[in-house]
C-alpha cells in the first residue's frame, strides 16, 4: 500500500467521528467517510505533499456535507443517532456512571448549533489548532474561537446544570 493511501486508512476512526459530527446518523456518517475518500483519492494530485492530510481531508468532508443537505429535502437530524445505544452499551466503557456521562456529553454535543458543535469537534475531539480547524470550516480565525469558546461555554454551563 502506498504512504497516501496507508495515511487514509489510519485517518478512517478520526474521519468517522467527525462525519457523526456533521451527518448525526450513522449510515450517513458512514457514506459521508466512503465518499470523502472517494473524493481524496480521485483528487489526489491536489494534495500538497507535507502538509496536513487530516485538515485537507476534513475539508473535503465538510464540503461533501454541504453538498449532500444542499441535495436533500429533509431536516437534518441531531448528533445523537440510531447507534447511541449500541456505543453507550460498549463493554469498553468501565462504568455506569462512565455510561451516564458519555451519554449526557453526546446528547449536550447535539444540541449544540452546528456551528458550534463542528469547532468542538475538530478541536476539542480530533484536536487540530485552531488555524487547522479554521481552514477546514473555510471561516476566519476569529470565528472559530467565538464558536469555540460559545460551544465549550454552552457544554459546560449544560453539564453542570445551568443556565447559559
């Protein structure tokens, strides 16, 4: 396998959280990875060699989202999709309490706007810099550390019970 292609594949479990953050199901999560590789690979010699894949491949996620709720005609649904229960129930999870937390984060995820819950999930969960993220989203430094700060302020203000 070659260096390009054996990079996507370890990018797969990032790209797949990600795609959940956006698409909030997990079929179209899915289809939304398989597509975002399609398009990487079809794409391949707009990659520039030595910079972040991971950015440039977000990117191509975000762009196929918008894309794809362009293309439909339904709502779209929340972050907390048909396979949260499966995920809650994973054995890998120590502890019922361990179980209530991760299900109180997801569903405090969802019910972030989208704007919000997209700059936390790419800094927050799959850890880019804010320069990263903001490339991603297409939008200015400044924007994404006000959707940031307002996404972590509304977790964190849900989490411990209060009012924003």
């Amino acid at each position: 396998m070659a260096p390009f292609e054996r990079e996507i594949v370890e990018l797969l479990p990032r790209l797949r959280r990600f795609a959940r953050a956006l698409a909030g199901h997990v079929a179209d999560a899915d289809d939304l990875v398989q597509l975002t590789v399609e398009r990487a690979l079809t794409r391949r010699a707009q990659w520039i060699p030595g910079s972040r894949l991971d950015s440039w491949m977000m990117r191509i996620m975000k762009n196929a989202w918008i894309d794809e709720t362009r293309s439909r005609s339904r709502k779209p649904t929340t972050a907390v999709g048909d396979d949260f229960v499966e995920r809650i129930a994973d054995p890998t999870v120590a502890s019922q309490d361990m179980r209530v937390e991760a299900m109180a984060i997801r569903q405090a995820m969802a019910r972030l706007p989208e704007e919000q819950r997209l700059a936390v999930a790419l800094v927050l969960v799959e850890g880019l810099s804010y320069a990263e993220a903001a490339e991603v989203l297409e939008i200015p430094a400044g924007t994404l550390n006000s959707r940031l700060v307002r996404g972590r302020m509304a977790l964190m203000s849900e989490l411990s019970g209060q009012e924003a």
